[in-house]
C-alpha cells in the first residue's frame, strides 16, 4: 500500500493550504483567506514577494556578446577574448580563418595548439568527468532549487536563532527580512554573482555567508543599523584556485568553522573565517564535492560527491566512512537528532537512513536502510505526486520531514518518530500553491517554538510560511 493513501485529501478548487493545527488541516478560499484565520503564530512573520525585487536583474552569460561586437584590430581581440574568456576561446579566435584574416601562419599554429588542448582535456574529462560543466553549469546541475537558472528565488535560509531570512534572488542579491524591522537590508557586490547557498553564524546576529562563483563571501551587518544596502568593506571574500564556483556552504552548529563545497573540486574546504585561512579535506575517488550537512551535535559532516560516494566525517579525528549509495549520487541530505542522518539518491523514490544502532558494544549499520518509499501515485483529484526527490528537509524537533519532488508540484510532509532503534515515518499534510504555481525550494524555520513552520518559495516569487502547530490545551 502507497504511504500516500493516508494522507488527507487535497484543498478542492480556489482553495489552498494554510497550517495544521492539532491534526486539523486548514484549508481555505485563496483569494480572500489567510493563515491568521487559523493561528497568530506567524503574525510577525516577514511579508515576502520577490517579483517586485526583479526589476534590474543581472546580464545573463549569453548576453555578455552583445556589448563586445566591436570592431578592433586583430591582437587587441584576441587580448580581449583571452582575458573575458579564457586562453582557449582565444585560440579559437586565432585558428578561425574568418575572423583573422591577418596572418595565416598564426591560424595554422592555432589550429594545431587547439587540437593537443582538446586532447588533454578529453583525457582529462574522462578521468574527471565531473570537471565538464564550467561555472554557473555546475551551480544549475548540482542545486536544490527547481530550475535554479531561471528561478526568483535560488536559495533561503533561516537564522538559527531570531525570526530572520536571508533569500537570494534572481539579480544575485540577498535580501534580509526580519520580524524585528520593517525595512529590508540588500547585500549585494561585484564579486557576488551566481548565488548557489546561504548559511547564518550560529551565535551571530549579524555574519551570514554566501556561497557563489567566485567563492565564499562572509557579510558582516549590524542587525541595529538602518542602512538597505551595506557597503561591500563589510564583506569579507574567501577564495581559493581550483575551489569554483561554490555550490554549498555550512556553518557548523558552534559557529567556529565554516565548510565550502564545490562540484568542480575533490577538497572540502573548513575556513578559519577570521584568518582567513583553508585546511582543505581531500579524498581522491567521488569526484567534486557537491554539498556537505553538519549534524546537530558538530560531531559529523555528511559530505556527498559528484558521483555514488559520498562520506560521513568524524569531527573528532577528521577520519571519513566511505559510502556508496546504489544506482546514482545523494541529491539530498539532512540530520537528525541522535545522529540520525537522512538522504536520497537521484531519480529514487526512497529516502534511506543511517543511524548508530549498537547502543550496547558500539556496532554500526552494515548498510543505509529504506525508511520511506515514495514511488509516484495518481491521487483522486487526478495530480500525482512522489516520484524522485529534488530535495528534503527536516526541521529542527525532528518531527516532521518535508520532501520537494522532482515531477511532482504537490510537497509532501510525514511526521517522524525514533523508539530506541527504530526510525518510524507517517502521513502528514500536503502542501500545493496557487494556480500553477510550482515550489522552487523549500526550509524550515529554525526557532519555531509552537511546533514546526515550513518555509517555501514558489515560482511566482511568493514566499508561504505553512505552520505545523499544537497547542497546549490538545
């Protein structure tokens, strides 16, 4: 039987999803209703719509030939080319007879120069294969977010500790809401482009770190000043060769040490942020690392790679457990309390889990075990949902557990319970936006009291908080 059929039934025509309050699933009209029909716990919560903020968005790459289509003597465009896009692009300007017309003996020794370059990279790739896609390509292949190329917003985040937001937006900028201010800082600067990943200072009202092409950039704001848009001497720039663009970055639960990932590199860098320092963690086989999850205790660090392997860290020693998850790479992983850690490969319906289980004499699981099936149903109302998994989180109690699919535009929710060994997973509620709205990326709020409030971004750029709430008297 499909773990779908005992969920409750979809919100009928015009009507949508608000909360769950003491098992009851609050649905209304879309137009005129409101989540503060139902509970004032997110009364306070920021008001989010990012169309408004995607006025004056950034140049697309393919863009960028528009404004260098001018007519200049040959050695200075090839210099131009060389320096904007690379010793290879030059090259192929110099062997193509049609644009360099001024000397041939160049052209010859180009052309021959760009088939060893090819070879090398063709050996290389096939060694490496995780190192064909370049730039924003790795950022788009390896994110979390639907459509991350084209989305409103590319990635979100909690603070760890106030009612505060950070989500990035299709210009590239990073917009902070609060429930304590009502106006919305901006932080934004010209090392800043292609925005794959957010992540707040835990004990820190005011650094956040930005994971993007060039590297990480780590922003210093004062929570009290009433300046939208930081200057750029506020943002510190953590780079290093070979390690870009940055696809994940993690603070861990201490605050101390800061991880980056990047799905071109097979290092794991752990910043000193105040030295500005790397100690990179490499192992040879998986290829680039695609994203890395501390657990709650600081003690691990789940760190999946291009390929099936990925690693779980032991903290203590900096030893890593090698794993390989069958038929393709994790797509998605969170933790847990007790050091439960939860994760789905790409194109499978199954979340699995790892777990310590010898509580007596410290043995350990042979092997990941399925704790979910998620295979893809028809519901009643004729929309399908399940299938493979884009993305999951799970907040912070360890109750509930939110999965994003792939095929599917419908978020599941399933509560989730550990008795001693056992990890159990049941229905919750269904969430589903408006019209054809379709969720981008989804997290939960970490300092939700009342229960759990799962925050999600749609396509639209309409930002829903969906709170999960029990009350006292229940």
């Amino acid at each position: 039987m499909s773990i779908f059929q005992g969920f409750p039934d979809l919100p009928g025509p015009n009507e949508t999803a608000f909360c769950k309050i003491n098992e009851v699933y609050c649905c209304g009209n879309v137009r005129h209703g409101d989540v503060s029909a139902f509970t004032n716990t997110t009364n306070h919560h920021p008001k989010i719509n990012v169309t408004r903020d995607l006025h004056h968005h950034r140049l697309s790459d393919e863009n960028i030939s528009m404004y260098i289509n001018v007519e200049d003597k040959f050695l200075k465009k090839i210099s131009s080319v060389w320096y904007n896009q690379g010793f290879l692009e030059a090259l192929s300007i110099a062997a193509d007879p049609s644009i360099n017309t001024e000397s041939k003996l160049l052209a010859v020794a180009a052309t021959y120069a760009l088939k060893v370059a090819n070879a090398f990279s063709t050996f290389r790739y096939f060694l490496q294969p995780h190192l064909k896609d370049i730039g924003p390509k790795i950022v788009s292949k390896y994110s979390r977010t639907r459509s991350w190329g084209a989305s409103s917003v590319k990635c979100m985040a909690w603070h760890p500790h106030t009612t505060k937001i950070a989500i990035a937006t299709a210009d590239d900028g990073v917009r902070i809401y609060s429930s304590d201010v009502s106006f919305v800082s901006t932080l934004k600067c010209k090392s800043q482009g292609h925005v794959s990943s957010l992540s707040w200072r835990p004990y820190s009202a005011s650094e956040i770190a930005v994971g993007c092409e060039q590297g990480v950039i780590v922003w210093t704001v004062d929570p009290n000043s009433m300046f939208t848009k930081p200057s750029s001497s506020n943002a510190v720039v953590l780079k290093r060769s070979g390690h870009s663009p940055v696809t994940d970055v993690s603070w861990s639960p201490n605050g101390d040490l800061l991880i980056s990932c990047c799905g071109a590199d097979t290092s794991m860098l752990v910043w000193d942020v105040a030295m500005e320092t790397a100690v990179p963690l490499r192992r040879v086989a998986g290829g680039g690392i695609v994203f890395a999850r501390w657990s709650l205790s600081a003690n691990k660090i789940f760190a999946a790679t291009s390929s099936i392997i990925f690693r779980v860290w032991d903290t203590k020693s900096w030893t890593p457990e090698r794993w390989c998850a069958r038929g393709c790479r994790v797509v998605a992983a969170c933790w847990g309390p007790n050091d439960v850690v939860m994760f789905a490969a790409k194109g499978e319906p199954v979340v699995y889990a790892l777990r310590n289980i010898g509580l007596l004499n410290g043995a350990k699981d042979s092997k990941a075990q399925p704790v979910l099936d998620v295979t893809k149903v028809e519901l009643v109302s004729g929309y399908t949902i399940g299938g493979p998994i884009l993305d999951m989180c799970w907040d912070p109690s360890g109750k509930y557990l939110a999965l994003l699919f792939e095929e599917s535009h419908i978020i599941a929710v399933f509560c989730t319970t550990q008795m001693m060994m056992q990890l159990n997973v049941s229905p919750c509620c269904y969430i589903s936006g408006i019209d054809n709205e379709v969720p981008s990326t989804i997290a939960f709020q970490q300092n939700f009291t009342e229960g759990a409030c799962l925050t999600i971004a749609w396509s639209s750029g309409r930002v829903q908080h969906f709170p999960i709430v029990y009350t006292d008297s229940y």
